[in-house]
C-alpha cells in the first residue's frame, strides 16, 4: 500500500491518516484532545518551567548528553509526560544509531531534517519518483516528525526564551 504526498520536503501531510481509511475521530484522536485540554488547564505553570530550562539549552548546538540532560530535567520538573519523555528519548536513540559521539555538538533540528528527505529520497527512488510512502514507512516518518516539531518548538524556546503561545502537547 503506498500513500501519496505524505512528506513534501520534510513536511508531515496530515491527511495521511485519512488517507489510511482513519476518516473519523479514533480512541486515539479522543484521548489526544482530552489530554490536550488537561494539559492546557496547566499550562501557565508547565510552560514557565519548560522555557526556562530549555532556555538553558541550544538544541542547534547540542551534544547528545547534554539533550539527554535536558530532557531528564524536563521530565523530573513534570513539563513532558511519559509519552513526550520516551518520544524525545528516541532522538538520543536516534543518534546512537547514527553513530555520533556523545559529546560531539551538532544541530538537531537539522538532523531530523535531513533524515526526512533522506527517507523522502530513498522512497522517490524506490518508487520511480512518485514522492508517495509506503504503509510500511509511514510509522517511521510520523515519529521522526513529531520528533522533529519538538525539537523546532525547543529551538525557538532558546532564540526568544520570552515568547509566548507555546504548544505543549506536540
């Protein structure tokens, strides 16, 4: 099975769920915006602590220890829940896999990039150049999506720490 237009360059359609025969709201979607309600409900408090210690942070010039520092300490600090902690951890995952030093400094956001369009490259190759992905692919691709809107969000958190409307529920 092969979904076209799923990634155009190195953006997540949202459609690709329709496009799976998802066309009504799932458990899932419900459970999604229950939580976003709660979590909304506390934002005030759990954005302040976010911010400040992602300000602390330049995830376009981290090492992988020190994400993984910081994702402990957003974790103990009670902004990021279990899903959002173990969705982040998959980026120090990620580049264990990769093979990065854990010291070695490198920019995420563009890491995650890169390892879309690659994933967009070698599936234009494999199917002629349709640009469609396949079934099999699509759960990779939504991860290191969501991985990668995180990391954008964390990213703009560290150019103007006192911005507001930040969304927490990515």
């Amino acid at each position: 099975m092969e979904i076209a237009g799923i990634l155009t360059a190195g953006k997540y359609v949202s459609s690709a769920l329709e496009q799976l025969g998802k066309s009504g709201p799932s458990q899932e979607t419900t459970l999604g915006q229950a939580s976003e309600t709660a979590a909304t409900a506390a934002s005030t408090g759990v954005t302040s602590v976010l911010r400040e210690i992602a300000a602390e942070y330049d995830v376009t010039d981290i090492s992988p220890r020190e994400f993984s520092e910081m994702i402990g300490k957003l974790y103990e600090a009670g902004t990021l829940s279990d899903q959002q902690y173990q969705d982040l951890s998959q980026v120090r995952a990620d580049l264990d896999l990769e093979g990065v030093d854990p010291d070695e400094t490198l920019n995420l956001v563009e890491f995650y990039v890169d390892k879309l369009r690659e994933l967009c490259g070698s599936l234009d190759d494999a199917d002629g150049g349709s640009g469609s992905i396949s079934a099999k692919t699509l759960p990779e691709a939504i991860s290191a999506q969501r991985r990668l809107a995180w990391l954008e969000k964390l990213a703009a958190i560290q150019a103007e720490p006192d911005s507001t409307g930040l969304d927490t529920t990515a």
